[in-house]
C-alpha cells in the first residue's frame, strides 16, 4: 500500500516536472517569436526626490503574448537567461531604451536625470560588455552620462576583479551603476568597499517593512550604510505615505513606487513628462 502511494507521488511529481519543462518551452519559444515580430514593449516608472525632482526613470520590459496573454518579466526573463536569448532581448532593450531618450530630448520634453537600464549578470559576464554597450550607445547617439546600469549583487560577485575592470571603464564613460535588490543576494558587505557604485537600490521586500512593523533595523541600517558612503539610495516600491515618511526621516531622499507613479507605457510617459513642463 505504501509503496503505491509512494509510487503514484512519483508519477505526480514527474507530471508535473514536464508540464513545467514544457510551460517554460513554450515561453521560450514565444518570446523569441514576440522578440522577431516587434511584440514587446518598454514600460518607464519615474524616480522621485523628496521634493518632487525627478532622479530619473527605470526602463522595464513588458510582454504580451496574443495566447498566454501578460507574462511578467520575472517569470521570462528566467527562461531568456537559460536558453541565451537574453543577449537578443538585453540588445532589444537598450537600443529601444536610447531610441526612446532620443526622441524625448529631440521633442523637447522635459526628461530629467538618468535613464536606468536593467541588465542581466548574463549580458555583463560577456568579455566585451563595456565595449558592445559603448558602440551600441554611440550608435543610438546618446548621452552616456544620462545612462544607468542596474545590476544584482549575486551578478557582480561572480567574479569581482572583472567587475571591478568593468565598472571602472563604465565609470569612464560617465556611465553610473546602481546595485540593484540590495539586501536580497547572499553576499558579504566587504564587497561595497571595492566596488565602485553611485546608487544603491533598496530592495521592496525592506520598504514592505517600513509599513508592516514599527521597528526596522535591517532597512535602517541599510540606508544608513548608503548614506554614509555618499551613494544615492533608492527606495524600490514605495505603496504608501507612512513609508515615504518614515524614508524621508531615515534620509532616504530618492523614491520609485505606486504611490508616485507607475511603470507608463510610452504614451503616458510622455503624458506624464508633458505635464511637469
Ligand atoms: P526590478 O529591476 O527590481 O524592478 C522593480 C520592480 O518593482 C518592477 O517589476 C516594478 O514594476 C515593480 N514596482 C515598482 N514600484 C512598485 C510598487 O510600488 N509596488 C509593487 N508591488 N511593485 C513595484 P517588474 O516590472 O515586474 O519587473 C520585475 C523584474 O524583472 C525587475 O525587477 C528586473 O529584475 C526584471 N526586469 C524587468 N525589465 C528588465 C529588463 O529590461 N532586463 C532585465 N535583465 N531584467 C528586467
Ligand atoms: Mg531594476
Ligand atoms: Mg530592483
Ligand atoms: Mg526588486
């Protein structure tokens, strides 16, 4: 009787393995096809400073797919990761992203402060990272200066004297790099010392806490440590006032969230940047 049971949990779990192999299959093989037929799309959600300035705004990828309909970023971008199609859709971005920038300027709009691009640990182990991303800005005719790159600790530790090269030859260029999640990735502290970073990203999970509990150490020692190494912080999914309140008092001056705005579709964006003229 045991050993039935047993063996039938066995079946189960084997089925549902492959429907999971097969689920990530068909993502795979639909994002190349969104990829090829122009299908998706740059959402921007602006950064704030506490009066109001904006710091700049985060590119993010959107995805709808005619039959598996809205699939989040965090579930593709996974599965783009392991099959290689990162690099394609890394390119795909960055050249949407700057294409973008170019047009707001040449419009006239008033787009302050940098634009902040998410890259994949994948795209930046690339030997020519720095090189492929110069040539690729030059050709989009961009500012570099107005660029941000957004990476993960868990991505830059792999190897960090190579992270170190690269980063010093972003810092060149004028590119700033923020850290991206921070307090999420299994990582030491000793890293922040060698690194050469402008912002630190505060990782949602540590804002949730701001309003789910009165006391916060972690978050508060969090920006305390950006702070006190003169890197901007950010406050990643800023919901509510109390939290704003609370950040603003731990001296946290840079915000991205709901409560100030939303990741726009390009048309709202330019709403949205329209009317701060
Ligand atoms: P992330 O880089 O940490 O981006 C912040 C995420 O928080 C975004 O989720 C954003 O929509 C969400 N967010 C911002 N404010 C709030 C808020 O107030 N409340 C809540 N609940 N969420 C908020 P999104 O767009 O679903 O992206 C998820 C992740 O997918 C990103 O996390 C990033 O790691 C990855 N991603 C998105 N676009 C790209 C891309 O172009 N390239 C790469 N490599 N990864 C990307
Ligand atoms: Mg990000
Ligand atoms: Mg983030
Ligand atoms: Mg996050």
């Amino acid at each position: 009787q045991a050993k039935k049971a047993g063996r039938n949990r066995h079946v189960v779990y084997q089925v549902e393995l492959e429907n999971e192999a097969k689920n990530r299959l068909v993502i795979q093989n639909a994002l190349k096809k969104a990829l090829h037929a122009d299908q998706l799309s740059l959402y921007y959600q602006p950064q704030l400073t506490a009066d109001g300035q904006m710091f700049g705004a985060e590119a993010l990828l959107r995805w709808h797919d005619p039959e598996l309909g809205f699939v989040s970023p965090a579930e593709f971008i996974p599965i783009a990761e392991e099959s290689g199609l990162i690099h394609a859709l890394g390119d795909w971005v960055l050249q949407e992203a700057l294409a973008q920038l170019k047009g707001w300027l040449a419009k006239g709009l008033p787009f302050a402060g940098h634009l902040s691009i998410n890259v994949s640990p994948w795209q930046f182990a690339l030997p020519n990272f720095v090189e492929h991303l110069e040539s690729m800005i030059r050709i989009g005719d961009v500012d570099p200066a107005i660029i941000t790159l957004e990476l993960t600790e868990t991505g830059i530790l792999v190897d960090v004297e190579d992270t170190i090269k690269k980063f010093k030859r972003l810092r060149s260029l004028g590119i700033q790099i923020a850290m991206d999640d921070f307090g999420t990735g299994y990582s030491s502290l000793a890293y922040l010392r060698d690194l050469p970073i402008d912002i630190l990203k505060i990782d949602k999970a540590f804002i949730d806490e701001l309003q789910n509990s009165d006391s916060s150490p972690l978050t508060e020692s969090m920006i305390a440590i950006g702070r006190n190494m003169d890197l901007h912080v950010v406050a990643e999914g800023v919901e509510y006032d109390r939290q704003a309140i609370r950040l603003k008092k731990l001296g946290c001056t840079i915000y991205q969230g709901y409560l100030f705005a939303k990741p726009m579709s390009v048309y709202d964006f330019e709403q949205w940047l329209a009317a701060r003229r």
